[in-house]
C-alpha cells in the first residue's frame, strides 16, 4: 500500500453518511449509493499525492484526501455523484477485505485455543470505546492551540472574524459523527470532524466566506464556553509595518511647535505641516497625516484671525497626536494598539448579519477642503451604538455641484422606492450589511433592508444617548482618547419647551435657548451658512416652534457649542437643516 493509499484510507474511513451529506445533500448521496447497488464499480490508480478514479460507466475522477479539492470529468461545479460513488466504493472494498482478513486470521488463531482470548478482548475493546465520552472527540475546539489553526488564514479573514464576534449571534450545536454550529440570524451550518483542521470542517458556503464562517462558528463556541481569543487573533490580525524614522522626525517637529510658541510661530511653518504630512503618507501612517492636516487647518484659522479659531481643539490635537507619536516611538505597544494609533487609509467595511436601526436625523454639511454632503443618523436598537450613511461629493470642480434638497429627495441604494427623506426617519431592519470601524454603513450590493412600523420615540430606549444641560459641556466629557478614532459628541436632550431664539451678528449664529425636562435652561447654536439662510430666517422668526412642547432634540457638540441636528417626538423626525421646507416642524408642534 502506497503511502498516499494510507492517507486515503483513513479519510475514506472519516466519509461517514452524516459527513457525506453535509458536504453534499441528502438526495445526492441516496442516489449515489442506488447506483451502486445496481452495479457502478471503480477502479483506482494510485498517485503520489492523488488518486484516480475510473468508474465503470466511463466518469473519470481525481480526489485527494479531502472534499476541498477533487476534478470530475462531469459539467458539475458542485460536489457530484461520481465523487461520492469513489469513496463509497472504496469504503464497501476496503469493508469486505477486512472482513476476509479477520476470518482468515481466526482460522488461523482456532488451532491454537488462541480464537476465544481474540473474542474476548475484542469485546472488552467494544465496550471500552463505547464508555468513552463522544464529547472527547471534539474536545480539540475547546483545547488547540489556535494560533495553529489559524496559521492558513489570512489576515484580513481574520480581522473581519474579531469584528463581527462584536455583535450578538445565537448558535445551535449538534453532535453525532460531527460537531455541528449553526449561526441561525446567517442560517449557515459549519460541521467539524474529529480532526483539528479548520480546513477538513465542512460548510456550504465557499472561498473566503466559507473560511469566514468556519473561524467564526469555532470562536462563537469557544465564546460560549468562556474561552476569549481576543489576543491571540489580534496579533495575526494586525501585522503592522510602518515608517519609524517618519514618527521620530514628526513628533521632534511638534516638539518644536510647542517650545516656539503660537506668538512666535511663522506662517511657514504651515509648509514644514504639509511636507511633513506628506512624509506620513508614504511611510504607511494614515492617521499620522490626518493629524497633522488637522492642526495644519487649525493653524490656518489661526493666521487668519478666524472668529472659528479654537485653542482647546488645537491644544487636544497637538496632544493626542504627540502622544501617539511617542507610544509608537517607544514600540511597547500591542499590535491592536499599534493599529488604532496608526489607521487605514480606506475605511474597511465588514459584513453584520443583522441591524436594527432607528432614525434620529439628518444633518447637512460643507467642508473647508471642498466636500459637501449629507448624513444620516441612526440609533441601534440592539447595541445602542450611532450609526450613519454618509451621501459625500468634491465639489471643488468647477462642473461639480451638490445640491441638498435634490439629494435630500432622491431614492436610497436599497429601495428603490424610498427616498432619503423617508428612510432618516424610519425604523429599519439590515441583514447582510456592511459597517466599519466607526460604525458607518456601507452602499454596497448584497444588504437586504426591511421598513418596520416606527415605534414612538418616547418608548425608544436611548437612555445611553440622553444627557442633562449640566454635565453636556463638561471637561470629562472631552476626554483625549488615545486608542480609539476621534469620535463626534452625540447626545440626545429631553426639551420641555423653547423659551427663546434670536440672530446673533457678531458671531453669524443663530441662537436658542430652551428650558429641559430637568428645568435647566440651555443655549443650542446653529452656524450660519448662505444655505441655510432661508432655514434661520424661519427659526428665527418662530415657524412652527412656537407650540413645540415636550419634545427630544439631537445634537452635536463641537468647540463648547451644542449644535442642534433634529427635533424628535412621537413617531415624528425633523432634521433643521432639511425638513423647513415640508411643514414637519408644525406637524411636531401638534403632537
């Protein structure tokens, strides 16, 4: 017997009937074994690392010894019946020889009283095997070293397995000659053998996805029984390289800065930024070159004398940044931690098999660099995280225009049949759908959304978002946080009535001022813009809010303002910005 016939062997012997039809389906395998008994034989030529298998009604097939990889010479793309009439054969074969072996060898032992003792100890060997806990067989889920089994794994199946262990999955677990996981919201089944291969696990879904599913029904069950890999997965994960000469230089230029003074900085130093950000992006330190645009914006505002000039947010820009600069200078920290510091230059999306989400505004803005666009606010009912869609255009073209109100009214990517109006006051259900890191979602083909009846923002559960007026503007609250992407300040204010609202000309704001649930009175600004005018006139002048009581505001807080995005009651959405021009902020005011 060749030792590629030993391999085989012992893989035939592996080819169960539970194992056979998870990999194929039921009724390919009955059909399979009806043609053998109407007589289909296989005749096998043995390879080095294959072997060939002719069946008596002319297919030709090679198989190794596993069902990931096979040929046929049938049209089929799936596993088919010739596949399986090979190792069936092989397994009624390889049956009858040791049955024939083992009675000769009685013969043989008959004479010597010798048949007896066989008898009995093959007896003993029985019921020892059968005492044996089934559950010992797969104890190698619970016991591998994973780093091993996830050798073969790239990095990137790896990193979108530890985000979606972020979200809720329910699992069912069957065992019998395998140890099944089901992932019910993904309806996908992942059986494992005895074997400590993810690759020898069986799934219906193929390629990446299907290795996607593997890792992610193993970790969900080691989850379950209390097992964290976060560690050890995120090292595989994140194999980080990056310019270290870049961050000495950038973090001895911010030292600078801080030594010089703003009093005393030149304007030129505005050109050492930007050669230096471009350094950051060719030596692989996205996050490090947005940083430094970021003060270079800040300084701007600076040189010009901006009413909009902040010191405390260049103060925490300059500080986050030289922090970062010098954690990853040191190179003490952990290849997760590495990876927060340093960034992506695309935003990686993964796929959630399930959102929930409830609509709680749409906010219109413009950038100083050129972008225009508008984005939508939802909160998930689930995981009570913020979750937007952004609607993003250059506008510094000359031929490029973007124009609120026509994209405010045209039809979401995922229904055709909604509009963007609708779909940011709506309350949703997303299955398949991509996210990244900030918990943006993703355009892309494959998501399926549902519209739900819109429960009441009342009997919503967003205790996580509402803050009182005392504690909104606190200095906890902005906190410079290392290890994570600078995040915007949501909140959600419970408003009893607007007490007041007036233009202020210094400053080109618009000013109201509201009393809370709590009897607290607050100030809420809204910047003028040339869109907006029209928007500010009508606040200003009192439309619709005049009997706007009890009600919940959405707001962003920004430089020591609280900036407000949208009015919430009942079932009822009114995005500032947006929705002047359909009436909403009177239909609230009836509520």
């Amino acid at each position: 017997m060749s030792s590629f016939e030993q391999k085989f062997r012992i893989f035939s012997n592996l080819c169960t009937e539970d194992y056979l039809i998870r990999y194929a389906n039921k009724g390919l395998y009955k059909r399979s074994l009806k043609e053998l008994d109407n007589g289909v034989t296989v005749d096998y030529t043995w390879n080095e690392t294959s072997v060939s298998c002719e069946l008596s009604e002319g297919s030709m097939c090679t198989l190794q010894d596993t069902l990931d990889q096979w040929q046929c010479s049938c049209p089929s793309e799936q596993i088919c019946k010739h596949v399986l009439i090979s190792i069936l054969y092989y397994q009624r074969e390889h049956a009858t020889t040791d049955i024939k072996n083992k009675d000769e060898q009685g013969e043989a032992d008959s004479g010597t009283g010798l048949d007896q003792a066989n008898e009995l100890d093959e007896v003993r060997i029985d019921q020892a095997s059968s005492s044996i806990d089934t559950a010992s067989r797969f104890r190698w889920m619970l016991e591998s070293d994973l780093t091993k089994l996830i050798k073969s794994l790239s990095s990137s199946v790896i990193e979108e397995v530890l985000f979606r262990l972020r979200y809720p999955e329910v699992i069912k677990v069957l065992e019998d000659s395998l140890f099944t996981v089901y992932l019910v919201s993904q309806d996908i089944e992942v059986s494992f053998t005895e074997e400590p291969s993810l690759a020898k696990a069986l799934c219906k879904v193929k390629q990446t996805a299907g290795n996607i599913a593997k890792l992610e029904a193993l970790l969900r069950y080691r989850m379950q029984q209390g097992i964290d890999d976060t560690d050890s997965l995120s090292t595989k994960a994140f194999d980080l390289k990056f310019s270290l000469l870049t961050v000495k230089e950038c973090r001895v230029i911010l030292a600078d800065m801080l030594k010089t003074g703003l009093a005393r900085l030149p304007e030129s130093y505005l050109a050492e930024l930007e050669t230096l950000a471009i350094t950051a992006h060719s030596g692989n330190l996205p996050d490090i070159e947005r940083s430094l645009r970021g003060i270079q914006g800040e300084l701007q505002l600076f040189f010009n004398r901006h009413v909009r000039f902040s010191m405390p947010t260049l103060l925490n820009r300059v500080s986050k940044l030289y922090l970062a600069l010098h954690v990853l200078e040191q190179e003490n920290a952990s290849a997760i931690q590495q990876s927060q510091l340093i960034g992506r230059f695309r935003s990686k999306y993964y796929t959630v098999p399930e959102l929930h989400l409830y609509g709680i505004g749409a906010d219109a803005w413009e950038t100083r660099s050129g972008f225009r666009g508008i984005t939508y606010y939802f909160y998930g009912l689930d995981d009570q995280q913020i979750y937007t869609y952004s609607d993003v255009r250059a506008t510094y073209y000359d031929d490029h225009e973007f124009s609120y109100s026509e994209h405010y009214g045209s039809y979401i990517p995922w229904l055709p049949q909604v509009t963007f109006r609708q779909f940011a006051g709506e309350e949703v259900q997303f299955r398949a759908v991509k996210v990244n890191e900030d918990c943006r979602l993703s355009s892309g083909e494959g998501a399926k959304l549902t519209i739900l009846p819109r429960t009441e923002v009342e009997k919503v559960n967003v205790a996580s978002l509402v803050q009182e007026a005392s504690s909104i503007l606190s200095h906890d609250s902005q906190e410079v946080s290392l290890f994570s992407a600078p995040k915007e300040r949501l909140a959600i204010i419970k408003v009893s009535r607007i007490l007041e609202h007036y233009f202020e000309p210094n400053t080109q704001d618009l000013m109201l001022t509201v009393m809370t649930e709590a009897s607290e009175e607050l100030v809420l600004t809204l910047p003028y813009a040339s869109d907006w005018e029209t928007t500010i006139k009508r606040l200003e002048s009192g439309y619709g809010a005049a009997a706007l009581e009890h009600f919940y505001t959405f707001v962003r807080v920004e430089q020591q303002q609280i900036v407000p995005i949208s009015f919430l009651k009942g079932s009822t959405v009114f995005s500032l910005k947006l929705d002047l021009g359909y009436g909403r902020m009177k239909r609230l005011g009836r509520l």
